[in-house]
C-alpha cells in the first residue's frame, strides 16, 4: 500500500539535500549526483520495457559495454586532458589532480603489500613524490588511490570486493523486486560516493 505522506517526505529532503549540494561547490558532487540519476533513468527504462529476464540482461550488458567503449576511446585516444580542459578550473585544481593521481600511482608501487599507513599520505607524498619536507596535501583526492596507497592493495581489492558484493545485491533487488524506497535511498548514497571517489577521498581523511 502506497503512504503519500512517505513520497512527499522522501521528494522534500531530496530537494534540502540537492540546494545542500549546490552550495558547497564540489564539481565531483554534481558530477556524481547527476551519474547516478542516470543510471536511476536507466533503471526506470529498463523496468518499464525490458522486464523479462533475457530483454533485460541485453539491457544492461548493451549500457556496460557503450561505457566501457567510450572510456576506452577517450583513455585510448588521450583526450581526458582536453575534456578536462573545457572544466572551469580557476584554482587549476582540475589539471593539479591529474598530476597528483599520477604521482600517487608510483608511491603505491613502493608500497604496494603493506601500504604506507593510515594518515601517511601527508609526509611520504611530500618527502618522496615532491621532494620537500614539509607536508603539502593532506590526501590523493582520489578514494581508489588513497585505500591502495594507505592500505595496500589488498585494502583496496577488499574495498572493490565489497562493492561486488553490493552491485550483486542491487541486481538481485532488480530481478526480483523486493528493494524498498530506503534501499533505494542507501543504494543512491552509495553510489554517488562510488562516483565522488574518482575525485576525491570520500569515506575518510583523517
């Protein structure tokens, strides 16, 4: 039995949240709210007319496979730094990023069992990948990276096996229906942390 008094409560605290969004100016925010309403059309999409369960597994396998070849077009093709280049970026923060990015991919492979440590990006990112010795970033702004880097890589296959988990639970919900508005809710939350977490550290920095 549908409560209008949940669905006028749920579409109430989305807009609080969204103008809560719009004032803190993160790009990386807006970038993954508007990934996973997407994705939440997708869905739509696909429940209204792809229902049975070939249709539907044609569906979703069609949708990875044209994002896996356009992200392999444009990594392929080196067009991630003109793309980025059309990103207003007065503080420079954007093409800051990439370098950084770069440089911490090289300290995960100093480390890449053990990690360096939680909260040790500080000083191993000054001392070895910049070469001074005071602390300049605080964090990889990147959350792959930053579990790679601080935790190895088996803190970052573990955290990449929970999201398998999760992606395995959602498709489950999808077959079979059973997911509630707050599941959908938590599924949301988490995917736009998934996305944020290509260009920043999401879950934890100190």
């Amino acid at each position: 039995k549908r409560k209008p008094w949940l669905a006028i409560f749920f579409f109430l605290a989305t807009l609080v949240i969204l103008a809560v969004l719009l004032l803190t100016s993160s790009r990386g925010g807006w970038l993954a709210v508007t990934a996973v309403a997407l994705l939440a059309a997708l869905m739509l999409l696909q429940r209204k007319w792809f229902r049975e369960k070939l249709p539907r597994r044609l569906f979703w396998s069609s949708m990875v496979l044209l994002a896996v070849l356009a992200l392999s077009f444009i990594t392929l093709a080196g067009l991630w730094d003109p793309l980025l280049g059309q990103v207003p970026d007065p503080s420079g923060s954007v093409h800051g990023r990439l370098e950084l990015w770069n440089q911490a991919l090289l300290l995960i492979g100093d480390a890449p069992f053990t990690g360096i440590g939680l909260m040790g990006f500080r000083m191993v990112y000054a001392t070895y990948g910049i070469l001074i010795h005071v602390p300049l970033q605080d964090h990889s702004h990147n959350t792959y990276l930053e579990v790679g880097l601080e935790q190895g890589l088996l803190g970052l296959f573990a955290l990449l096996w929970g999201m398998a988990v999760l992606l395995r639970w959602t498709w489950r919900a999808i077959e079979r229906r059973q997911a509630s508005p707050w599941g959908w809710a938590g599924l949301a939350a988490i995917g736009i942390l998934t996305v944020h977490g290509f260009f920043d550290v999401v879950f934890y920095v100190t």
